[in-house]
C-alpha cells in the first residue's frame, strides 16, 4: 500500500486571500500525480496531471507545482472565491501498479 | 461536458443482502473502474476493467465483489453478501485510455457522483 498524505485535512479562509495545500507520495517509482477538486454532492473533476519534476501547471486561480526528487506536489488557490469550497484530492500513479492511489483529501472552506 | 452516471445515489440494504451498484460510463470510453470511499477515510481502488476483463484488481475487491458490463453500456459491482464494513461511498470512473496515459490531452478520467451504500 502506497503513502499519499495531504496536509492540512481541513482549511478555512476568507474570501480573497491566497492558500496552498500539500501533497506528499513515494519519490520512488513514480509516473504522475494528479489534482482533483471535489464538491460535495458533485463527482470528483480532474485539474491536473502532472507528470515531470518541475512541473508547474495553471488553471485560472489555481496552480500547481511538482518535486518528484522529493515527494511532494503544492496546489495555489490565488484570490479564493466561495465557489472554491471542496475538497482537492491527489492522487499517484507509480511504475507498479496501474491505478490511482488517493490521499485524504484537503477540505477548503472559503467564507465570504 | 461529458458525465458518467451512477444508480442509485443511496441504498440500505441488510447484511448478508446481495446488491448491485450501477453506473454508464461515458461512452467512447475503453476503460472503467470502481473506487470506494468509506466515510472518513481515503478514496481507494477497487478495480479496473479493460476489454471486458478485469484489468487490476486491489486487495479489497475478494470473492464478494465481481464486476460485469453486460450489454455494452451498463457497467455494474456486485456484492454478493454484504457486511457491515462494505458501508461506503462508491465510485464508478471511466477514461479513454489507461491510468498511465492520463497525463496526454483528452485523456481524462471522469467520475460519476457516488452510491451511498449503508449496510444495516
């Protein structure tokens, strides 16, 4: 069973100010990591893959980063908005097995 | 913008009940998967399904579960005999191509939104 953390478990902020969460995964045998936002009652919607060190990726005021030396994915939520309330999952693909291994998840609140 | 769905959205059922947990993948898609999340805990991988065999299956999925897409659009998880701790959130996802090459454009994996399954 492969370690997928995210920190914190939970967030809260004010309408407006800028946030970031982590994700930490094996540095070893690693093929890709994915970003999901999930609202509730909604299905999970995929924001990104990312797959090489270095890695950055954007999606309007989200943004996301990627150290696969060691282990760890930061996403940025730039100006959060009360339609930015979810929680965002990562998830890792290794070398080994086929399929996704989630994290816990972090649940963001924006409160305007 | 595409969806997968999934029936029913909640169910009861009493152990020991068999039950059956349906979902329409999106249909140009060639691969399928069941996930689960049981309440407070991480979303985990059940099974995957690729021309019309299983592709990858983890610990969890045991001889209780069983997977069928019996007439080319329905794709279904079939407890036989539910206990107590199969009570969770399950997922159903489909994509186009495999896990590894959902990093290529137009590659993405969509989920459906969830059956609730509360084993009394």
């Amino acid at each position: 069973i492969l370690n997928v953390e995210q920190s914190p478990q939970s967030l809260h902020v004010q309408e407006g100010d800028s946030t970031n969460f982590t994700c930490s995964f094996p540095s070893s045998n690693f093929y890709a990591l994915h970003w999901y936002r999930w609202e509730t009652a909604k299905s999970p919607e995929a924001l990104f893959v990312m797959t090489l060190n270095g890695d950055e990726k954007k999606k309007g005021r989200i943004s996301a980063t990627l150290n696969t030396k060691e282990g760890y994915s930061y996403l940025y939520i730039k100006g959060s908005q009360p339609e930015d309330s979810a929680t965002y999952l990562c998830a890792f693909i290794g070398t080994g097995a086929n399929n996704l291994f989630f994290g816990t998840g972090t649940r963001l609140t924006v409160i305007p | 913008e595409p969806e997968v769905t999934q029936t029913p959205s909640h169910q009861v059922t009493q152990m020991g009940q068999e039950v059956i947990l349906r979902c329409v993948p999106i249909s140009n898609h060639l691969y399928f998967y069941w996930y689960r999340q049981i309440l407070g805990q991480k979303v985990e991988f059940l099974v995957s399904f690729y021309n019309n065999e299983i592709s990858e299956k983890s610990e969890i999925f045991d001889d209780q579960f069983s997977v069928e897409r019996p007439d080319g659009s329905n794709f279904t998880l079939k407890i036989r005999s539910t206990k107590l701790e199969d009570s969770a959130m399950y997922f159903c996802a489909s994509s186009k191509w495999g896990p590894r090459g959902l990093e290529e454009p137009g590659n993405t994996i969509y989920f459906g939104e969830g059956s609730w399954l509360t084993v009394v």
